[in-house]
C-alpha cells in the first residue's frame, strides 16, 4: 500500500494543510504507515491535523491525556514534534508547518468556536480529509455551527460533560451526513481512495459556508432524530417552545 501515492491521486499536494479523520480498519493500514503517508504527501511544508478529544476525561493535560478519537490521533498526538492544543475536551493535535500557531489559545475558547484550530484551517485554505468514514466524523461541521450561533449550542451531548470557561459545546454528529448532499451539489468533493477505503477531500471553508447556509434555512436541520439523544431531544424540545412564543407573538 501507498498512502502518500493514493493522497496524490485525490489531488493532496506538497504545503497542503489537512485535517483528517479516518478509520484504519478501513484503509488497512497501521496508523504510523498511515501517518507517514499523510506527512509524505503534503512535505515538510504542510501541516497535519487529527483531532485528539478528550471528552469528559476528568483532569486533561495536554502533554498525557490520551485522545479518544481513534489510533490515528493517539499515534500522531504522541509523535515527539507534534503539537497539541489545550482545550479541556476538544484538543486537536498537529505535525508540520504552523502546528504550534494553529493549536494557540485553544484553551481559552468553547469548543470549536470562531478561531479554534479548525477555523483556523479551514479559512487558511486548509482540506478536510474524510478516509472510510462519513460526515459524521467531519468536525469542521461543528465550526459551522458555531459560525452560525446555532441555538443549541449550550446544551452538552450529555449532561455529564464538563463545563469549561464557555457554556457552549460541540454536540452530536449523527446527522451530519445531510451536508454531504449540498457539498456535492457545489461539486467541491474530490472523491477516490486510501487503501481499501472510499475517501472524500473537500475544503474546510466550503463545509463551514454549506453548514451555516444549512442551519438559516433549517436551524434544527443537524438535530439527529434518536429519541435517546440528550442534546438533539432537548434542543427540538427548546426550539419548538421558541417557535410556539413567536407564533403567540405574533
Ligand atoms: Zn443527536
């Protein structure tokens, strides 16, 4: 298997900056091949960025909390020139040109707000690399939701989560798959594979526009529809309250 090889046929070039989400099981890779293939295909230039949550793990530090999202980010987070920024449940981590800029001040804002590292990427021009897994593992989405103040966005995915200093959380991704739909139809996916998996690059920017012009036509629209879901219940809940007091209004 080539990693790098198969990036390069997605069109991945030298200095691209990448944020990635991918299942290895799917690709067939261990994350270190994995890894070593994604610095290889942007060089010395580029920048590597996985997300490395944390949660609701009680006492994060950057330098030991391990990630719980996936093998990849646990390999890369523990690279000895990787970057980790400092949120308290949504860290990501980074290799490459930029990662410590990227990755500054983290801790000082809610989750994936206006300028966290995610934004960050993508309004530098930065891609988003989804490798065997769909939508819902797109995070940049989350950016979106924030950029557009969605209503929901003090209500934790579970109530057991921890305050930071902001109220305000990156909740659930299961409907996330419906902004693939509009993504295509502005045709900014390049579609392909890494190793035995369907992989989708698109650029960060464009998944943050689609998000909030998504939410203003439909603000409740990546609400999943799991009666068990805390947050996505609870927010249907508020948002119909809200609508029922302008009608009254009205
Ligand atoms: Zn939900």
């Amino acid at each position: 298997m080539d990693v790098a090889s198969d990036l390069r046929s997605l069109g991945i070039r030298p200095r691209d900056r990448l944020v990635v989400h991918a299942s290895l099981r799917a690709v067939g890779a261990d994350a270190e091949t994995m890894i070593d293939g994604l610095i290889e295909a942007v060089g010395a230039d580029g920048l590597v960025v996985v997300p490395t949550f944390t949660y609701d793990t009680p006492g994060f530090d950057p330098a030991i909390t391990p990630s719980r999202t996936g093998a990849l980010s646990e390999a890369l987070r523990t690279r000895p020139d990787a970057v980790r920024s400092a949120h308290h449940s949504h860290s990501v981590a980074a290799v490459g040109r930029g990662a410590a800029a990227l990755c500054a001040g983290h801790d000082l804002l809610a989750a994936t707000d206006i300028d966290s590292p995610l934004d960050r990427l993508a309004m530098t021009g930065g891609l988003v690399v989804l490798i065997g897994v769909g939508h819902v593992a797109n995070t940049t989405i989350h950016v979106g939701e924030f950029r557009a103040a969605a209503s929901y966005l003090a209500i934790p995915f579970d109530p057991d989560w921890p305050t930071g200093g902001d109220d305000r959380f990156a909740g659930c991704s299961r409907a996330f798959g419906r902004l693939e739909a509009p993504l295509r139809e502005r045709r900014v996916i390049r579609d392909g594979r890494v190793g035995r998996a369907v992989t989708q690059v698109m650029p960060g920017r464009a998944v943050i526009e689609e998000t909030v012009a998504l939410l203003r036509a439909s603000p409740l629209g990546f609400l999943c529809t799991d009666a068990r879901c805390y947050r996505c219940s609870l927010s249907r809940l508020r948002g119909e309250r809200d609508r029922g007091a302008e009608a009254d209004r009205d």
